[in-house]
C-alpha cells in the first residue's frame, strides 16, 4: 500500500472518529498534520521531538515495570507552528492490570478526545502504534484490549494565575515581618552603640519540653522587661500628657513589642538550647524517632505509587518483611499515634500550667485562652504551608510525574477552606488539601476534650472514669465494625483498592481517638502523683517486659494478618479495634518509667541533648518534608528503580533538606506568633 493511500485511509478514519466520536476539527487536522509529518521519509523535527516523548515499554515488566512515563520536558520543545507539544498521560487497563502511558500530543486537543484517539489507536508510526499494548507473553490469553480508564494533560510551564499569586503574596508577606524586625532590632542595636548606650539583649529561653503547648510564665516576664527597656510604655506617662500624645506612645510601644517579638534575634537562641530541666525529658528522643519514622514511610509511599520501575519486587521484598517496618512494611503508621499519645500528655500539662497560674481556678476564660493557644501554635505555619503549596507548585519547572503535585494545586484551591476551619481530616482522604495536615486538624479536634476531661476530674473522678472509658470503647468498637463491614487491611495499603481504608477509617477521629485519651489520662496521673510510685526493681521489670513484648505482638500479628479476607474476620476486626489503643499504651509505660527512673540505657538515649534543638523544630519538619517529596518526584523524567541503598541515599538527603528548612520556618514563621501570645497584650 502507498503511502497516498494510507493517508486516504488514516483521513477517512479520522473524519469518521469526528463525526461519530466528536473530535474537533481543530485536533483532528492537528493530529493528522502530525502523523503526516511524523512518516514522512525524513520526519520534521517537532514530529520527531513528539515521538520522541512517547512512553516506551522498558524491561523487567514482571518486576513491576510497567509504567511508561516518556518525557514532558522534551514534547513542550516541539513546535509546528499552528499548534506545540501537549504532553498527557492516559490510564490504560489490560486484564486488570493499570499502566500509565506518556502521551505527547496537539495542545489542540483536550483530554476526552485524547481518550478517543488513544482508544482508536490513532498515533502509530510506520504501522507500529505508538501506544502499544503489553504483549501477550507477559500478560497471557490476553485479548489486547486496552480500555481507557483515565487522561490527565499537565499545563505548560507558565506564569502563575491569580490564586498563585495571591499565595505567593501572602508567604511573602508573612515571611518579611520576621526580616523586617530583623532590620529594626539592628538598627536599634547600631543607634545605641553610636551614643554609646548599653545595649539590651533579648534571650528567650523556652522550655523544649513544653514547646508547642505553653510557656513559662518566667520566660515572658523576662522577654517583656527586655522589651520595655527600649520604649517607655505607656502606662508609664508623664502626669501632664494629654489623651493624644497617650494613644501615639501606646501605639509606639505596640509597633515596637511588635518588630522585637518577630527579628530573628529574638528567636535564633531559643532553638538550640540544650539543656534539659527533667520534664519528660524521654519525650525528645521519643518524637525525633517518631518523626524519622514518619519521613521514611512518606519516602518510600510518595514514590512507589508511580515513581519505581521495580515496583512488584519493591511490594514484594518490603511490605510483608519486618526489617522494612520503618519503610511502609507493615504497621508503619504507629509513629502518628505516637505523636497523638504525646499531643495528649502535652495538653493536659499545658492546661494544668494555666490553672495553676489561675490560682487553681478554671474558669470559661481560661479554656477560651488554652484553646486559643493552641490555634496560635499550628495555624500561622498550616496556612502558610497551604499557600506555599498552591504558590510554590504552580511555579516550580515541572516533570513526566507532575501529576500528583497539579492534582494537589487544584485540591488547594478547591478545598483550602477546609484547613482553615481544621476539618479537612472529615472529608475523602484524596480530596484533601496538603493531605497529610490531617493530623493537625485532628489534633485540634481531640485538644476540644481535655478540658472536659479535666473538668470531670478536678467535680468527680468516678464521672472521669465512666466518661473516658466509654470514650476509649468508641473507638475500639467502631474501628472493629468498620474493618469487618468492609473488610480493611490492617495497615495502611500501596493501592488504591481499598478506597473504604482512606475514606471511612484512616483519619477520622472516631478512630484515632484511643492513643490521644491515653496521653491525657497519663498526663492526670503523672501530675496527680507527689512520689515516686515505682519502689522495685522488679516492678519495673515487669512494666518493661508487658510493655516491649505488647509492642512486638502488635507488629508482628500486623504480619501475620497481613492477608484481607473477602469476609467479615473476627481477628481482623479485633486487631483493628484494639492495636492502636495498646500501642500508646505500652509507649505510656515507657514515659512513665524513664520519669520514675527506670528507664535505663533507653532513658538515656531518648533523653540525649541532641535531640532538644530538634524537638523545637519538629513541628516544621512534619509539615514542609512531603511537599519536598511532591516536588523531587515530581519534576523526575524516568523512573526510579529501587534498592535499599538508593532510597537510603535518598532519605538521607531528604532528612538533611528537611531539618534546614523546618529551622528556617520555625524561626521565619512558627517561632514569633508563639512568642506574639503574651507579648502583644
């Protein structure tokens, strides 16, 4: 057949698909001048460009490698003229088994009539399609058909729309107040020197142990009295000031408290203190370990989704292993409820500092003034992380696995209302903005009952008891319920097919509670008791020993459950009610031993120095690291083949990235409205 007689035949066909299929005219002739242009003798250079950037199949597709990603940075180079490479990629499922395939074709063309050329097997060149599916040895009696399951076209690198820059603004913003009070400190600091005036050093010493729940009263009397050296206050007036010349030096003495409480002066010193004053002192190694456990799950989970071109051998080497338990293997997920049972512990020690400041009164005030404290300490960074994704993403040169991060960008902008009211945890999990701030709005929901709890304790403790144990029951039986009802894996899965674990379970508070209402009655306990209730070495060998032993039968039943039955599971379903509960409690005990004393080399090693000046930062580590994945992800054109030393390496530098950056965001935008709480008034 001549060449004039297959371009006959690929027109008629094409114009058939228009009329039939509603293809656009505009596409139609873009996608035709390309095929054309494409078989010629010697291809135009766009056209070859284009081909170019179509995903190929590679090898090793029994290890997992079918994804074919092609490259976006090269289909955005071409050029035809009436029309430039649009790079797209489409789902297609061949006897149940999902690939993605990178498309580069007419920006005339959306993604529904992409779909309909896909599934017409338009684009070939010399015959040969450039979407072919997998060959029958691999997948075998395999009819190949490739149904199209989903298309997503990425935007061209371009300028940011209204809403990016909005964002963009408001990060800017909130990070110059900081180097604005920077600037006038310094020239304070410069003006005194010049008239040879002592100079007034400002040094907040906070507690780390306490930090993100409250502050010293100490300490602010001291930052206050460094404040007031340098401005008279206004209350301290000369009898023959008039109201006027009253109101300009309180707002003088307001600007100035103001710049002082945001420079960077102020709050440097504070973050590398490290020196401990024996209040749970096991709390800082017991996060910092926490969080590195968090990070390296969210390492491997954000790039085995699409990233990997082994990810069969990944999934099978990994998830069923307990080496790999720090790796998304198994029961990964217990560091947040670690982090929960802590958020509790804090909470009611945080609130216990107010009313015994109060003078053992508990008044509405007082609640007001815990709650709202707590909003100050997470919202200024949760916004600015919410901006920061919307602005930064839309602005970063993107790659073949852009995806994920554009999906994310109209997520934000869709639903970013929700993160400012904390309840993004209640809706679908994949809906959500910044997914992984779930915890911070379900921190913030549960930091609602520890008030009530402590109120029930200081009227009647038999009413705190019947209270907090049918609070600690909810959980459990509904956990239980859901998981037989829907039949959910018992830790978190690399698939999507188990839509019922993100969308009913895995952040909802009437899952989550159990671990947060154990640190609350911990932190009851330890501030109840005036001695040491630990006489015998043997009692604490005994604690020691229920405790590792609780932790080792959690994690590894998590194994041997490991398979999901297509039927309600009674072992299934009381696993899932009752291992998270356990979890912090056995983590309780250890708490509690190492502040009796008898924690021993465990003691010592979570209570090391060095992991003070990082406790501080914990905080901004939690929130910025994912987006630091999205985006090395992201902007990748070929895929990652996994070994335990390659993601070694690479978690390695995703820690160090993570710690510099969650130093600069505690002190550009955690640290000062931390100290703005008593500051201002």
């Amino acid at each position: 057949m001549t060449r004039f007689t297959c371009f006959i035949v690929l027109l008629s066909v094409l114009s058939c698909m228009a009329f039939k299929e509603k293809v656009s005219r505009k596409c139609m002739q873009d996608t035709k001048r390309f095929i054309e242009d494409l078989n010629e003798d010697i291809p135009r250079e766009y056209a070859a460009l284009m081909y170019d950037a179509f995903g190929k199949m590679g090898s090793d597709f029994v290890g997992g490698n079918m994804n074919r990603p092609g490259s976006f940075s090269e289909c955005i180079l071409a050029n035809a003229g009436d029309f430039s490479g649009q790079y797209c990629q489409v789902m297609l499922i061949q006897e149940q088994t999902g690939y993605l395939v990178g498309l580069c074709v007419p920006d005339s063309c959306d993604e529904a009539e992409i779909e309909i050329l896909v599934a017409n097997d338009v684009f070939k060149y010399k015959d040969t399609s450039l979407v072919p599916p997998i060959p029958s040895v691999l997948l075998h009696n395999s009819t190949q058909q490739i149904p199209v399951s989903t298309t997503k076209c990425l935007k061209k690198n371009g300028t940011p729309d209204a809403s990016a820059i909005v964002c963009l603004f408001v990060c800017s913003f909130i990070v110059a107040l900081p180097l604005g009070g920077t600037i006038y400190v310094a020239l304070i600091k410069w003006k005194k020197q010049k008239w040879n005036l002592s100079t007034v050093g400002s040094n907040f010493k906070s507690d780390p142990n306490l930090y993100g729940t409250f502050l010293q009263h100490d300490v602010h009397q001291k930052h206050a009295n460094n404040f007031s050296a340098d401005v008279e206050s206004p209350t301290e007036h000369k009898s023959g000031r008039d109201v006027e010349e009253n109101n300009t030096n309180r707002l003088v003495y307001f600007l100035d408290n103001f710049m002082k409480t945001f420079s960077l002066q102020n709050n440097f010193s504070s973050l590398w203190v490290t020196k401990d004053k024996g209040h749970y002192s096991a709390l800082n190694g017991i996060r910092i370990s926490s969080l590195l456990w968090i990070i390296c799950g969210h390492n491997i989970q954000l790039s085995s989704w699409e990233n990997l071109d082994n990810a069969k051998r990944w999934k099978d080497s990994v998830e069923n292993n307990p080496v790999y338990i720090v790796a998304l293997s198994g029961p990964s997920y217990l560091a947040v409820d670690t982090f929960l049972l802590i958020g509790g512990l804090l909470s009611v020690k945080s609130l216990f500092s107010l009313i015994h400041r109060a003078d053992d009164k508990m008044t509405i005030q007082l609640v007001g003034t815990f709650l709202l404290n707590r909003l100050k300490r997470i919202q200024p960074l949760h916004i600015f992380m919410v901006c920061l994704s919307i602005g930064l993403l839309s602005v970063v040169p993107k790659g073949s696995f852009w995806s994920f991060a554009e999906m994310q960008i109209d997520i934000c902008k869709k639903y970013w209302w929700t993160n400012m009211l904390l309840i993004n945890n209640l809706f679908f999990y994949p809906n959500s903005c910044i997914p992984w701030s779930w915890y911070l709005a379900i921190d913030v929901q549960f930091y609602f009952t520890t008030p009530l709890l402590v109120f029930l304790l200081r009227r009647n403790t038999y009413k705190l008891i019947a209270v907090a144990t049918i609070f600690l029951l909810i959980p459990c039986f509904i956990s239980a319920l859901l998981t037989a009802y829907f039949q959910l894996p018992l830790y978190l899965p690399s698939e999507w097919i188990h839509k019922a674990y993100f969308e009913y379970y895995y952040n909802k508070p009437y899952s989550r509670y159990g671990p947060y209402l154990i640190g609350i009655l911990l932190g009851m306990f330890m501030n109840a008791k005036k001695e040491r209730l630990l006489k015998k070495q043997w009692q604490a060998a005994v604690g020691w020993i229920s405790s590792l032993t609780s932790m080792a039968l959690l994690v590894a039943l998590a194994y041997v459950l490991h398979e999901v039955p297509n039927y309600p599971s009674a072992p299934h379903a009381i696993y899932q009610g009752l291992h998270r509960t356990l979890w912090a409690v056995a983590v309780a005990w250890i708490i509690f031993a190492c502040d009796e004393g008898f924690g021993g080399y465990i003691n010592t090693f979570l209570s090391l120095n060095v992991w003070i000046p990082f406790s501080s930062i914990s905080f901004a580590c939690f929130m910025i690291h994912p987006l630091l994945l999205i985006i090395f992800n992201g902007i990748q054109e070929t895929l990652f083949h996994y070994t335990d030393i390659n993601f070694f390496y690479l978690y390695m530098g995703h820690i160090v990235l993570t710690v510099a950056l969650g130093y600069v965001l505690t002190v550009l935008v955690e640290k000062p409205y931390l100290f703005l709480k008593r500051h201002m008034k």
